[in-house]
C-alpha cells in the first residue's frame, strides 16, 4: 500500500464538482457534489445523536435500504437540522432534482449538510448549485481538492488522503491497482459517536456491499470514533463509502488477504483524515495524541484514551503548556474503567524523548525545562501505561483556547 | 424554616479559625479548622473518581468506620492528591498532631486538601497552622466567614449559607430552634459525580448517624451532583456533615416529619451552596440553570439536564449570548435516554419573560432582541419540556470563557 496524492477524485470512475450556490457563506464555495459513472455499493455510518438532521435520515434509508447510489450533494453553512418535515421534504426534492439531473433515480442520491442548526436551506440555491455544479464534475485531483475545500465550515485546513494497492486482477493474470481516496470536514461538535463530521470515501475497488459495509464498520472504531474536539456529539455526523468496482480487481466476496488488504487502505486513509481533524479542532494550536496501552481490555483502553483527550483541564493545560500532570491521572480516574492507580505510569512523549510524570503511585520530579519543550511540539503525545493486560487504543483531540471559545459564542453571524 | 445569615459557626457549639501556613499561596489565608465541643455524628459523600486524594482516603476510613468526629483540617494550594505512601502519611501525623493539640483522638480528626495534584504538603507548615488556629477558634460569624474565605482557590466569592428550623424540644415541652450551616468551595475540576469540591455542614440537630447520613445522601444527588463547571470529577471532592446534638431537641430516630423538617433544611443550604458553585465556575459570567420537565424517569431527567449543562457548545453560546439554540437539542440527543425530538420543546425563560426556542420538530422564530436581553441576565434558565411523563430535574452549570481557558492553561504557576 502507498499513500498518493488526491482525494475523493483518486479512484476510477468518480468525479467532483463544488460551486458557491450563496446558501449561508457569501465569497466562497459553500456546496459540492461526487458523482460516479455507475452505480457503486455504498456502506455508511451515521451519527447515534437522536436528533438526526434530515440528510441523515435520508441517507440512512438508502444506505441501510438500497445499499446501492452514485451521487452525494453536500452544503456547508447550514446543517438541515431541526427542521422538522420541511427538512425532509428538501432532501427529497434535492435527491430528484439531481438524479434528474445526472440520470440516475432520486434514490441513488445521498446528501450531507454541516452548518448552523435551525435554519431551512432555499431549495432554489440548492437547485442552482446542482445545475452549475452538473456542468464541472471532473475526475481531477485539482477537482477533488476544490471539493475538499468547499464543505469545510469553521476547518482551516481542507482535509483529503489517497491510497492505492495491488489486488488480484478479475482477468485472472496478474494484478491491478486499486485506489481509495476521501476528504471529510470536522472542527467542532466533535466527539467521538460514530464520526462527528462529514466524511466522503471513493474507491474503485470491486467489493461485496456486505464486506464494504463490515470493513466500514471495522475501521471507524479505532478512528474517527477516537477523536473528541469538545464532547459534542453533532446531529449531522455521516460517513460515506462508495465503491464503484472499476478497478477491475477480481470482486472480494469473502474475508481473506484481498479484504485485510482493503482494510488496511481503508485505515489508512481513515485515520490521516480524522487524526487532521482532530488537530484542527476549533481554535486548536496543539494535536494531542493518548495512547493508553497495556490496559485489560480494548473497551477499557478507548474508554481511558478518550477520557484524557477529552478533559477540559487536560486540554487547557495542553494549550498553557504547563505540565500538570495530576490531571492525566484524574481523567484516567473518572474515565470509569477500574484500574489500580499505583500501578499506572504516565508518560509525556517526544520525537526523540520522554518524561516520566507518574510513577509507583505518585508524581515524579521532572526536568520542566524539558517539559516545556515537549509541550511546545505541534502534536503533544502522552502514554498511560496500565500494567493489567494486552489491550492499548489511541484516541485523538486538541487544545482548549481562546479560540474555540471565541469561534462558539458566535458562530451563527 | 427560615434563612439566616452565618455558615459553619451558625449552629452550637461549632468554633472555627483560619490562617496564613504558607503551603502553596502566600500573603493570604490557606488553611481553615472546624472544631466542636463534643464529639459528632458525621457523614460524608466522597468522589467517585478512581485517583483518591490520600485525605479523601482517610476521611472515607472515619466516616464509615466510626461515623463520629469532631474536628475538619483544611489546607488549600495543593491537593495531596497522587502522592503515594507519603501522602497517607502527612494525614496520619496531622490528625495525630491535630488530636494533640485539641485532646481529642487522631480518628477524631477530619482532613481535606485542594489544589495542585501532585505536589507533597510540607508537614511543618500544616502542623504550624494547626497550633495557630487552635488558639483562635471562635464561634462568632466572622470567624465562620474566615474559614470559608481561608479554603477557596480560584474560587471568586466565599460561598456559606445557613437556616434554621423548629422541632420538637428534648424536655418534652414546646419546640427549640435547631440551625444548620455549611461552607463550600469549589470553581474547577468541577463535574458531578458526588460533589466535585469541598464543603462542612455542622448543625446542632441531634438526630441519629444513619438517618444524617440518609439525609446527605437523599439532598446530594439534586443539588450537588447536578452542578457542572467542566465534566471533570475531581480527586478531592469531599462533602462532610457534622451533627452535635447540642440544640436540645428530641432527637431524630426515625423518618416523619422531624426528619423531613431536618432534610428540607439540609436541602435548602446544599442547594445555595451548589448554585453558588455552579455560579463562580472558573472564568464563569452567567450561571446556567437547565430545567427538564415531564420527563419519562428522574435519572432520565437528571441526564438529559446535565447534558445541556455540560455541553462546551451550549456553554461557549451563553457566553457569546447568541442564541443558536439547536445546540441545546443536540445536547439532549446525545445525553442518552431515548425520547421523540419531535415531542420536545425547548424555552429561554427570563424573570418576567420566556422564548419558545423549539416546537412541534423545528426551530422557531424568535425576537432576536428579546432573546438578546434574556441571555444578558446573570442568570440563563433554559426549560425542556419533554412530553413524557412527571420527572423532573435541574442542572446548573456556567459559560465556557477566554477566562476559564486563561485560568486552566497556566494553573500551578
């Protein structure tokens, strides 16, 4: 497996297209659009919020229905959340008018919205968007690029990974390249429950819907379900995956090297995107990686990781660069997961170096000088070592700032 | 019953002193001591965080081992939290040293800590400040202010309260009036799970250990483990309740209407103790009150109001007192407990005034203005109606702020 350049445009058969339809943002790119030459078995996962915007809903009825689509349209600015029956009646006359724009049935158009709740979205500049956006669906990178950049809403980095690998090829002699790309948006409203973004994947890899959908579900966990930016888990949260088959792989219809393989890629990417997001937390100066390793079970260690990365006092300290590392230590405490506190070790972890902070049930002394340089890294990487069994899980956040505070006590204007 | 003014001196028999020991903060106050004049029925609720400071060890020892005392200790500035064997040990020479001086067993002695996790208490500070104090205690008001201005940390105002009540007199002829009165501390690190900081009831009601420690229990769930300042739960938090007896009343041995006088008074102060809290979050301008009404069960009830209290989200807008009130929605989607968004309704509720946010499955419209001046008032109250049933429960939390950050990023120093 090899990490390329591109995106959503990366795999055979899929083309992007973004326009500023005007829906909220004013001077940039607010809507984009992927769609593929054929019909493409899609697996998804979607966020456990009650309150499911309508796209959501939308979405959830195809993927969990059909199984099958060939087209997604995505806005930023406003999320078609609380909306009531207004808010799924734009989905469906969306979905129509674009399938009747591409050709393809209504059903086979799945939708993703990231903004402000509340709010209802003007069909007509939906409409509009679809009708420009129609005109420019390309397969170039440059092409799935521009997408990246138009669903971001409070991102300030577009966020898009591709891989490819070898398959066995369907002709039986030799193999063929596969390729596997996505681009997600995410910055606040993040917390790990599902996704908490926006998240699109194309490959062209020939796969049974089932394992795509298995192979989805595998992933996420140690993924996009391991990043927290502020604890809230968002309403519109949709992961897609769309695999078109044009790669001309011999089809993978059963678990085995060809599957592990395709899992692999699919981490790949997975990860690269959510471990961005994470670092591009709303106001974030800091990724802050927790790698709780030695835990006695794998529930036990995501519970741990995610309870440190997601400690208020924890990432405020992170972005204070002051290491008070009894924190780390009372994250792990309320995290729930029982565990004998003497036994624990923490660690502050550097390119090159590491600090003990906590050892045989108390704070060490430590070099702050030292510390201080390992705080000043752009990803701070901490390590509790639970001395109880073989199980370790990563989870990934950010600081706490003035920013973020800044961004959210005024978002809607 | 009514309210009076006073904290833990309000009742007989209670005197207290504070001083300047140096431990961490200097040019001010750090140390606080309550002593009775006859040993107490006590009980205490402690944190249920894994990581227990050593003084929360020792008092847990006491409370459900002897269930009586007669003096408390309290430093702040550093938390002897995460300190080993060491820590263990500076609470066993203080309470010997404390025993000493006032002639009372060692187990007789209560201790609390806040502050810095991590850091060991230097003895010969603490044993300083406790032959200090024992020579200023004192039953007057002023002195029971002191204490609770000696405890606090980044807390901004003293927080102590006080009641008093009738029951029925010992001799059999008429009533006697019994008071009861606390003082808390507490502005970070603050998340309910038990009571998240440190607070001293005395009062002189003389009522049976199991049904004090029936009451503590009963009041805490809706008043102190419904206050959130940032979803962390504390190694210290500590609640104690001491009882002397010394009021004259015939003592309380069994539920009926004594206990329920006693408990309603014992909720009264526990409450404006934690709204107080809630209140001076660290950074905090506005306290937050969620109130979630017809709610199918109380623990349902209780989740979904600590969720909205909790949210970074909910709590960076009351800040930016911008109403995007979706954000309470979606907080009540991920609580947890299973309800219809379409059957919810959600107000801002002013002293004189309320908002419909959300009805009928969609944001309505709002006066903007209005809307403005009800999230400028010191105190924001949201109401959710969820249609469900009769539970009912509040939550109270504070604004997420430049200051809570500023105060977090650069504590120890």
């Amino acid at each position: 497996m090899r990490k390329i350049t591109g995106g959503v445009t990366a795999a055979k058969g899929f083309r992007s297209a973004c326009c500023a339809a005007g829906i909220k943002y004013q001077g940039r790119k607010d809507m984009a659009m992927i769609a593929c030459d054929v019909p493409c078995a899609v697996a998804g996962t979607f966020t456990r919020n009650l309150v499911k915007a309508a796209p959501v809903t939308w979405d959830m009825g195809i993927v969990y229905g059909e199984k099958t689509a060939q087209a997604v349209v995505v806005n930023a600015g406003i999320a078609n959340a609380a909306t009531g029956p207004k808010g799924m009646q734009l989905c469906e006359e969306t979905a129509a008018f674009t399938g009747k724009a591409l050709g393809i049935p209504a059903r086979s158009v799945l939708l993703g919205s990231t903004g402000v709740i509340g709010p209802n979205i003007p069909l007509d500049r939906i409409t509009a968007g679809v009708a420009m956006m129609k005109e420019s669906l390309s397969g170039t990178l440059e092409a799935g690029t521009a997408a990246s950049k138009a669903i971001m809403t409070t991102d300030t980095v577009n966020k898009e990974f591709a891989v490819e690998f070898e398959l066995p090829a369907a002709s039986g002699e030799g193999t063929v390249t596969v390729r596997l790309g996505g681009m997600s948006k995410g910055s606040g409203m993040i917390h790990p429950n599902m996704c908490t973004m926006l998240g699109y994947i194309t490959t062209d890899c020939a796969i049974d819907q089932a394992l795509l959908q298995k192979a989805l579900s595998r992933v996420v966990p140690d993924t996009f379900n391991m990043i927290t930016v502020d604890g809230d888990t968002s309403t519109n949260d949709t992961l897609l995956l769309f695999a078109d088959g044009l790669a001309g792989n011999q089809p993978i219809q059963a678990e085995g090297p060809e599957y592990e393989a395709f899992c692999e890629a699919l981490f790949s990417v997975c990860h690269d995107l959510a471990v961005t997001m994470a670092g591009d937390g709303e106001g974030a100066t800091h990724l802050m990686e927790v790698h709780v390793i030695h835990a006695d079970t794998k529930e036990n260690a995501c519970a741990l990781a995610k309870s440190v990365a997601g400690s208020s006092l924890v990432k405020a300290m992170v972005y204070g660069r002051d290491a008070n590392c009894g924190r780390i230590l009372c994250a792990l405490g309320y995290a729930g997961p029982v565990f004998d506190p003497a036994q624990v070790e923490v660690f502050l972890e550097g390119e090159n170096d590491r600090i003990c902070f906590y050892t045989d049930g108390f704070i060490q002394p430590f070099d702050e000088e030292k510390a201080l340089a390992l705080l000043s890294e752009k990803a701070v990487r901490f390590t509790c070592d639970m001395h109880m069994g073989e199980a370790e899980a990563t989870a990934w956040g950010c600081d706490l700032t003035y920013d973020y505070v800044k961004i959210n006590g005024d978002y809607r204007s």
